[in-house]
C-alpha cells in the first residue's frame, strides 16, 4: 500500500461515521425530491457531481478524476451539441432547462458535468460486476469489455429517467416525439455510443497509467458508488407513489396518463437500475469474503510460527 493510499485510509477511519450520516442525508434529499425539476434539485444535482468528484479522487487520485470530468464534459458536449445540430446521434431535440444559465453550444453547461456524475458511478458498479475490471485492464478482455458494460449500466438510468423528465416535467423537447412515451428508440443508442466513447477513453488512459489493485478499504468505496447510482433511479418511485394525474404531452401531440408514466417508469427502474445495483452489490460482498479468506501461504506461515 501506497503512503497515499495509507493517508486516505486513516482519513476514512477517522471520519467514517460523521461521512456515513452525511452519506444518508444526501441520499434520502436526492430521492424525495431529484425527480421534480426545482432549485432545490438543481442543488442537489450540483451536490451529486461535486460527490462524484470526491468519491473519484479517494479512489483514483486527483488527476485520473481530472481526466475522466474533462473527458466526460468534452465527449458528451460535443455528441449533445452535433445531435441538436443534425440529429446525430440522439435524435432531434432542444433544452427547456436552465435559460439562465451558461451553454456550451446550445447546451447548459450543467449538461456536461451530469453526465460525469451518472458516468463515473455507472463506471463504478459496471468494475465491480467484472470484479474490479478496472484494476486489470491490462487484459485486453477487460479493455474491451469494461466500457460496453460500463455503457449499459449508464444507459439503464437514461431509460428510468428520460420519458418523466421530457414529457411530463419537459426539461427538453423532442421534436418528433418517440416511442418511449415521446423519447425516440435512438437517443438509447446515442447514449450507448456516447457512454461508450467516454469509458473507452477512460480506459485506454488508465491502462498506460499501470492503475493499482484497490487498497484495503476499497469495498466502501465501491458501494457508496453503488448506492448514489441505485439513487438517481430510486427518485422515480416518489411522484408514483404521490399519485400525480393529469396528462402528458409530446411534441407531435401524442398524449398518455401521467400516471401511466410514473408506473412505468418503476417497473423499468426495478428490472434494469435496482436489479444492476442489487448484483453489484452482490459481487461485492463475494469480493470482500474472497478477500478475507487466508490463502495457502498466509495459513503456512501461521503454521511455522
């Protein structure tokens, strides 16, 4: 272990259960009030990337943080503004949120930093579905591998949360409407392709930087990741569970019962984002026995002495 890796683990013991209660409260505030487009989400968006970024230094080091918030901003800036521009590759659409606010283009500056957020803890849970793939990417099944699952478990969370925010709350518009109660099939594969490009990237700059197995407190680490993840998707459960009514209508003028949404949105979060969370989850614990166990050299030399 590293003398850094040694200052971040006495920091953790020291301050475990004080970041622990600060842990839940930011979770508990992202799920009862994320899914209603306010000030106060727009802060608690702003608290989830600025968690995203610590949780990336005590795991990686500041400057593999650094590179993968800048890849992130640069690569999605760049798709978001080319899609609204031709189409490609998420379809047609424009933003409604944040006219105040600066943009990149025609994008909201908040955009890029979001999409680092949800990326780096999708990152996260996909290196612990292939045992800590990130560690090893030296091995070229896990180069290749670890971006497309990375790129799934990011595009779960779009799939929870991209029909409520455009047709009901309208944060953005799709000109053309969709199928996916107004959301087109190809802003999935946009997302897939852009959260591909991103992970890849990451990977290919980790891999020359010869990237240490994980320190000993590395299973917290993974599953606070794990857990701010399954929370962007778990917001959703609240307006299903208030029971909002109404109606909902796209830009070609399709309309579907509020509620429709909201129930759908929950059974497509519980098969895809809390089932993904819940094996992650699952792996970890198996990781950290295995861990524990003592290997054969460590029972002989306790034999001998």
């Amino acid at each position: 272990m590293t003398l850094d890796n040694v200052a971040r683990s006495r920091f953790w013991a020291r301050q475990e259960p004080a970041l622990w209660l600060a842990i839940a409260g930011i979770l508990a505030a992202a799920i009862g009030f994320s899914w209603n487009p306010t000030p106060l989400a727009q802060a608690l968006a702003a608290i989830f990337i600025g968690c995203a970024l610590v949780h990336a230094t005590f795991d990686y080091g500041p400057r593999r943080a650094l590179v993968l918030f800048v890849a992130c901003n640069a690569i999605a800036f760049a798709m978001e503004n080319l899609s609204t521009a031709t189409g490609f590759p998420f379809g047609v659409y424009h933003f409604e949120v944040g006219p105040n606010l600066s943009h990149v283009g025609l994008i909201p500056i908040i955009v890029g930093p979001l999409w680092f957020g949800a990326g780096y803890f999708s990152w996260v849970v996909a290196s612990v579905l292939l045992d800590g793939a990130d560690r090893q990417l030296h091995r070229l099944f896990n180069l290749i591998a670890l971006p497309v699952v990375a790129a799934f478990v990011m595009t779960q969370w779009d799939l929870v949360m991209d029909a409520p925010n455009a047709t009901i709350a309208k944060v953005w518009i799709w000109h053309d409407g969709g199928g996916v109660f107004g959301v087109p099939l190809s802003n999935y594969l946009g997302w897939l392709l852009t959260s591909w490009l991103i992970f890849y990237a990451f990977a290919l700059y980790l891999r020359r930087s010869c990237l240490q197995p994980y320190p000993r407190m590395s299973p917290k680490l993974p599953a606070i990741g794990i857990l701010f993840y399954v929370s962007a998707g778990l917001t959703h459960i609240v307006p299903w569970i208030i029971g909002q009514t109404g109606r909902a209508v796209d830009a070609r003028g399709y309309s579907w019962q509020v509620q429709d949404i909201r129930e759908a949105t929950v059974a497509i979060l519980l098969l895809t984002m809390v089932f993904t969370a819940a094996l992650a989850a699952m792996h970890l614990v198996r990781q950290t026995i295995w861990n524990s166990r003592p290997t054969a050299s460590s029972r002989k030399s306790a034999g001998t002495d």
